[in-house]
C-alpha cells in the first residue's frame, strides 16, 4: 500500500509507537489516549508493528546528504532507561554510517524508530523492534564484537528489504545477505581490515550449503529460510564478489542497487521504493566492473554446491583447478602466497599452473577471500 493511516487507542500511561509519524493524539474518554499515525510512504504489510508500553521516548534529530532533517526516536521501558540513552547515541552513530555507505535513509519523510521489545528483532518500516536487552553479542552467538549486531542488522534492512524489496521469496537473500555483510563492513570501518576478515570466518562455518542462495524457481518462506544460507552464504558471496572485482567497484554497485538514479536517491516521497530482483544486481556488478559476472552468480547463488579447488603439488609446480556443481565454467582467480610473497593467480578455464621452488611454503587464498568447500 501507497500509505497507511493506525489509530490505536490505549489506557494510560500506555504509549503506542508503531510506523510512521505521529500526527497528534486525543482523550475519547478519560484515563484513554488515542494516538494517530500516519505512514506516508509505501511499506510491506508484514512490517507493520504495534509496540504499547509505558515507554520513555529519547529524542534527537540528523541532518541527511540530502540537506533533509528527520527524528530519530527510541521508544525504551523505563527501569532501561540510563542503558537506552548510551545505545541511542549509537543508534545515531550507525544512521549515519548506512547514509555514507549506501546513502540516505529512505524514511526521512517519517522518522527512524527504534521500540524495546520482548522478542529478538525484526525490521519494521520506521519502527525498528529491539529485543537484544543492550547485548552486542545477542544475534552473533554472545560474541561482542564491540557494536550492537542486532540494531545493525535490523537498521540495514531499510535499505534492503524495506526500501529495495525482494520481488519474490527466491531473491530474499538481497534482504538477509546484504544485511549480514553490511556488518562485516561495519567491523572493518571500525576496527581494520583483519577484524573484518576475522568476522567472516567467524560464520563461515554456518553455510549449510543445502540449497541455493537464489533459486532460479519460486519457493516458500519456509524453504528459504531454512538453513540461514541467505544470511551466511549470501554474505560470502559478496565477500568474495569483492576480491573479484575491488572493493570500489562492490561499493559502487551496493550504492547503485540501492539508488539506481539520483532522483531515486533524493527522494522521500515514496517513489523511492521499489522491488528488485538477484538479476538486476548482477546486471549493476557487470556494468560498474565492465566484466561479464553470469559464470560467478551462476555457481554461487543458482547451485547448492560450492565449487571446490583442487591442488596437486609437484617437481616444481602447483597445478590448481576449479570443480563447479554441473561442470559450470568457474574462472575464479585467486591469491597464492609463496613463501610470503602473494600474487594473484588467473583461472582461465578454471585452470592455471604456477612455478613454485623446492621446499617454498605455499599458501592458496591465505586471507579466504573466496568462497568454496574446504
């Protein structure tokens, strides 16, 4: 729907934050209050939320690249106050990080928001749901990796999942992966290139390799979600699309899916909004890279099985060759370090042979960079 227009009435001292603006509130009768919102941009039914607590509402406001200013709001049970005011600046501070990475917040229109709530999370247009009880480590297994993972995730999905939407059930994994690997992209910023290496591994044991990432026929919710590859694998696959072709060339077709115009990325009025699918994606890569990229997507999103490499060291050589599900063409270069010198290897046809010394340490992809069996 193009707009949504929820009137909630409650008892006091009970508050209902849910999407969009608040337009005022009204007393029908005594000891009741009714507030009045008003969603003014197009939004996912399922990302509809009511959140009814006697909150206490923390209050700020951003300037967007756009010049717009927006609120930013946190809506906290009281007895979590003095915790919710050290998460909210934050907050604040990851806003403003999705805005430089990817660019501006879709729903400057209305507000971003952020609700305490009894359940873990979930991505609801303007109105975040945070159940993490201000816990870094709370949706990556208790490891804190010194920010809040699950504001992060569920704030990434503005962008992914809430402003670009999944035409169908079978590209989710540009919700789930993109969010995941914002992440890892969040850590490096922060804390250095190792540490964003160091959060990749740090998961990469959890591809269930079961299914595809994109199946190239619809499924069910059920089936998609099952396994979490959308999240996990879906992160490595662009992980791994950045050693292909650079960090620049990812960033700029992360930018592009997301904004594919500048009106696009200007606007607040809802035309900003679309769906997308995993072959536009592939069809802004090629163009930001100039490389032809259907073999790469082929093997990591449309298949099950991760490629494999094979080694075969000898009299003076390593011979390397790639194994992709159904004999798929995977030309997949990659960084072989002897003796501490790396360089980067091309596979044409999957293949290449290197010269390496008598007794040289060798080491293939020494900083996993790319994703396939082990």
């Amino acid at each position: 729907p193009d707009s949504m227009s929820i009137r909630i009435t409650v008892p006091e001292p009970l508050f209902v934050a849910t999407n969009g603006r608040l337009r005022g509130t009204s007393q029908p009768e005594p000891g009741y209050t009714t507030y009045d919102w008003f969603v003014s941009t197009p939004s996912s039914t399922y990302n509809v939320a009511l959140n009814i607590a006697p909150y206490v509402q923390l209050d700020t406001t951003l300037t967007s690249l756009t010049g717009e200013t927006f609120p930013i709001s946190f809506w906290v049970l009281p007895e979590d106050e003095e915790k919710g005011r050290v998460l909210f600046d934050e907050i604040v501070e990851q806003v403003r990080w999705f805005e430089i990475e990817i660019g501006p917040y879709p729903f400057r229109a209305d507000k971003y928001g952020v609700a305490q709530t009894p359940h873990l999370g979930m991505e609801h247009q303007s109105i975040i749901a945070y159940g993490a009880n201000f816990s870094n480590g709370a949706m990556t297994g208790g490891v804190d990796w010194g920010f809040d993972a699950l504001h992060h995730h569920e704030l990434s999905h503005e962008w992914w999942g809430n402003m670009v939407t999944n035409a169908d059930w079978k590209d989710m994994w540009i919700h789930e992966g993109f969010g995941t690997y914002m992440q890892a992209l969040y850590v490096e910023d922060r804390q250095g290139i190792d540490r964003y290496h160091d959060y990749m591994n740090s998961f990469s044991h959890r591809i269930g390799n079961r299914k595809p990432v994109a199946p190239r026929e619809t499924t069910s919710a059920q089936e998609i979600y099952d396994g979490h590859d959308i999240y996990f694998k879906g992160a490595w696959v662009l992980h791994s699309l950045r050693y292909l072709i650079g960090e620049d060339a990812l960033m700029l077709a992360l930018r592009r899916m997301a904004y594919p115009t500048p009106e696009a990325w200007r606007a607040s009025d809802g035309s900003q909004v679309r769906f997308a699918d995993t072959d536009e994606f592939v069809s802004i890569t090629e163009e930001v890279s100039g490389e032809e990229l259907g073999w790469f997507f082929d093997v990591y999103v449309h298949e099950a099985e991760l490629p494999s490499l094979e080694l075969t060291r000898a009299e003076g050589e390593l011979r390397l060759q790639w194994s992709a599900p159904d004999d798929l063409p995977f030309p997949m270069p990659v960084d072989v370090r002897i003796d501490g010198n790396t360089r980067r290897v091309e596979m044409a046809n999957g293949r290449a042979v290197v010269q390496v010394p008598a007794g040289a340490e060798v080491v293939v992809d020494p900083d996993q960079w790319i994703l396939r069996s082990r």
